[in-house]
C-alpha cells in the first residue's frame, strides 16, 4: 500500500511540474535563439513521443465514443508565456464523455508507463535499454497534463470516481454490512507481492522524471535570470 500511495504522490507532483518544465525551457531556448520558430521546432523534437500519445489518446477514445474529432496537431505552439503541446479540436458532447476524451491521455500515458515499467521488470534492460525506457517516462510524464481542458477532465473524473466508491461503499454498509466484511477479509488474504514490487519499481523509476524536472526547471530558471542581468 505504501508503494502505490509514493507512486500517486509522484503523478500529482509531475502533474504540477510538467506544465513548468515545459514553460522553462522554452523560456530558456528563447534566450539562446531569440527565435520562436526555433523554440517551436527543438521542443517538437524533445516531446514527440509524449505529444503523439496524448493526441492519440484523445483521437482514439473520442472515436470510441463517437465523439465528433476535427484536426489534430502534434506541433507545439507557444501561447503568452506558456507553450501547449500539440492539440486536438474535440466535438462539443455530454459532459460524460468530454469528461473521458479529457482524462484519455492520463489514462493511456500512465498505462504507457506502467507497461515500460513492467517490461523492465521482466526483461531485465540491460543499459541502453534503461535510458530509452527512462526518457520515454520523462517524455510521456511530461506530455499527459499538457492541456487546461485536460486539468479539468482529470480533476472531474476523480472526483467522479470517489463519489462512485464513496456510494458503493456506503450503500454496501447499509444495506448488507457482512458483505463489504467479507470482501475485506478477500483482499487481506490476497498475495500482493508482486504488486507490491511492482509499485516499488514504479515510485523508483518516477522518481527520475521528477527530478529530472526540477533540476532543468531550476537550472533553467537560473539560466534565464542571469541571462536578463547580462543584457
């Protein structure tokens, strides 16, 4: 249990995180180049991997859901202060489904992760392996919360969520309270080993992107700062 509530303290952290990051250095690529167009184009490359997957993510659950899609664009743009990776423009429907096309590229980004993770576990990467395995977590960490629509989606599902298990709960309490006693009981007998280190090479392998992210967010901010004093 310990394992899994690191692993859900490390998404919450790089979901705050990833939106600076990318801030960061595009701040710091502008300083450098004085170009946006070069900016636009050096992150395109850093972030391909991560942008494809969240656009796909919503590409693919909108037409699960028969949801209307328009165009979609893998290439950064830089908005005011701030750059978004990519976009998908996204029919107006129900709430519910909104809601699900939004949370898409958490969900798929973070069974991405897992799934490299898992593939380490059992493959036993040797290192080559490692490094590309560990920058396509960073990348794709960094790329599931690119979008202000996203945010909403993420935050609406969850409490969604909570809601629905809140009330299951309860209504399992009221109405037949031997019956969630009985599933508890379930679960303590289970073997949970290899989820546990499962989650245990999860929280260590999120570990690199998150400070990753705040040693280029500090380094970057630093460089900016001595960049403005110079000039």
């Amino acid at each position: 249990m310990i394992f899994f509530i690191v692993f859900t303290v490390e998404m919450i952290f790089l979901f705050f995180l990833s939106k600076k990051l990318i801030t960061s250095l595009s701040r710091t690529l502008f300083a450098v180049t004085r170009n946006h167009k070069v900016v636009i184009n050096i992150l395109s490359i850093l972030f391909l991997p991560g942008t494809i997957l969240h656009e796909l993510s919503h590409l693919l659950t909108a037409g699960i859901l028969l949801v209307p899609i328009g165009e979609m664009n893998v290439l950064p743009e830089i908005e005011g202060e701030s750059v978004k990776l990519g976009s998908v423009q996204i029919g107006k429907v129900d709430p519910f489904r909104l809601t699900l096309v939004g949370v898409a590229p958490v969900i798929w980004g973070s069974l991405t992760i897992l799934m490299i993770i898992y593939l380490a576990q059992i493959l036993n990467f040797n290192w080559w392996q490692t490094a590309l395995g560990l920058y396509l977590i960073f990348n794709i960490a960094n790329s599931m919360f690119s979008s202000k629509k996203d945010i909403q989606g993420t935050i609406g599902f969850v409490v969604a969520i909570l809601a629905i298990t809140v009330a299951l709960l309860l209504t399992f309490y009221f109405l037949n309270p031997s019956l969630l006693a009985t599933f508890w009981i379930y679960l303590t007998n289970l073997n949970l080993t290899p989820l546990v280190e499962f989650f245990k090479l999860a929280s260590f392998y999120l570990l690199i992107p998150l400070l990753l992210d705040l040693l280029v967010i500090f380094l970057t901010s630093m460089f900016v700062k001595r960049h403005l004093t110079n000039t």
